[in-house]
C-alpha cells in the first residue's frame, strides 16, 4: 500500500498580494488627497484594477479602510535593542534617542499620515469607528502592557510610564498636522528634540535585557 503524504493547502498568496498593493495604493492616495476623495473609483484606477476586481477582496470603502488600519498598526514592530547603548551612551542618551525613534520612524512617515486621515473620518462615521475602534485599543493596551515592563519612572509608579509615553504620542500626533503651517521644518524637530530631553529626565530603562 503506498503511503499518501497530506497536502496543505497554501495560503492564498496571489489574492494576498492583491490585498496589498491594493492598501498600499490607499494609504498613497489618503495621503495625497485625504479620505474624502480617496474613492474605491480613484483606488482602482491607481492600482490599475477594476472596481470589480478590488471589490472581489474589499466590498465597501469602510471594509478597506478597516483592512488598511489593521496593515498599518501591524508594522509597529516591537523591537529589543533600546537598552543597547552605544560607545559614549549615558542612559539618558539612549531615552532620547529611542523617543526621537518614536517620531522619525513612527509619527512622521506616511503611513502614519495615512492613518490619521482614517482617525479623522472615524470621528463622524460611527460605523468606521465602531470597526476600527478595538483594533486601537488593543494596540494601545498592548504597547501601555510592554512599556510597564521596559521602562521605569523616577517616581517608581507604573502609571507615570503610560502617561508619558501617551503624552508623547498626542503631543507627535498633533505636530503631524502642524508640519504643513510651519515656515521652518527645524522648528518641529527642535521640538521634538526638547520633548526628548524632559521625558528622558523621567524615564529609565528598567532593566538592560528587553526593551521596545
């Protein structure tokens, strides 16, 4: 009798594929001409589909939407070399940097601006929001649960930890959108900078094993 190996069915790789040059091309226009006039017309045209084929994976504007703030929240990458510190490092040193990380690597890319422009629209359209509400908030439980353990306050509270990095997240978030209005881009990274500097007189690294 001759043994059958079982075959797993792969996954389907092209429609994946689809599926992401399809967000991709979203988050482009989003941040070229806002949600608003980001339609599932102009998308299909950008991505050289037809509106049937892109409604094959996404049936509405709001499934796309939904399907691209799960892509971008999942490109936040938890990383494990914060406490490395380099030759000539003091702790402090490494805080600032990691925070100036936050904005250059995080806040100020376009996928960031891309997502703001889904939070936006998410204000008025209770139904986006009521879809892309909890992927939020378990990213936000998720990253307050990870910073807890990595870093460490002068006060030794826990809270203080999550506070200061959710300051440091609106405070970013609204410099997004202040960027355009500045007639000196130095302006908003010199801001940044000193935010960087008073967070890092509060925060420590809570132990040189594991960090974000």
């Amino acid at each position: 009798m001759t043994n059958k190996k079982r075959v797993t069915a792969k996954p389907d790789s092209v429609g994946e594929r689809a599926r992401k040059h399809i967000c991709e091309t979203t988050v482009a226009l989003l941040v070229e001409r806002g949600f608003s006039a980001t339609s599932i017309g102009r998308i299909a045209e950008r991505a050289n589909v037809s509106k049937g084929a892109l409604q094959h994976h996404f049936t509405t504007k709001e499934d796309l939407m939904v399907a691209v703030v799960n892509r971008l929240m999942a490109r936040v990458v938890v990383r494990s070399d914060v406490s490395q510190k380099k030759p000539g490092e003091t702790e402090e040193s490494v805080i600032i940097r990691e925070i100036m990380k936050i904005w250059t690597d995080l806040i100020n890319t376009d996928p960031y601006r891309a997502l703001l422009e889904i939070l936006v629209a998410s204000r008025t359209d209770s139904s986006l929001l009521k879809r892309i509400g909890p992927v939020l908030q378990d990213w936000e439980s998720s990253f307050d649960d990870l910073a807890k353990k990595l870093f460490v306050t002068n006060t030794g509270q826990d809270e203080d930890v999550v506070m200061a990095l959710t300051m440091t997240r609106v405070l970013f978030r609204g410099l997004v959108l202040q960027v355009p209005y500045e007639r000196d881009p130095s302006d908003i990274e010199n801001i940044v900078k000193r935010w960087s500097e008073l967070i890092s007189s509060t925060l420590r690294v809570r132990d040189h094993k594991s960090a974000v």
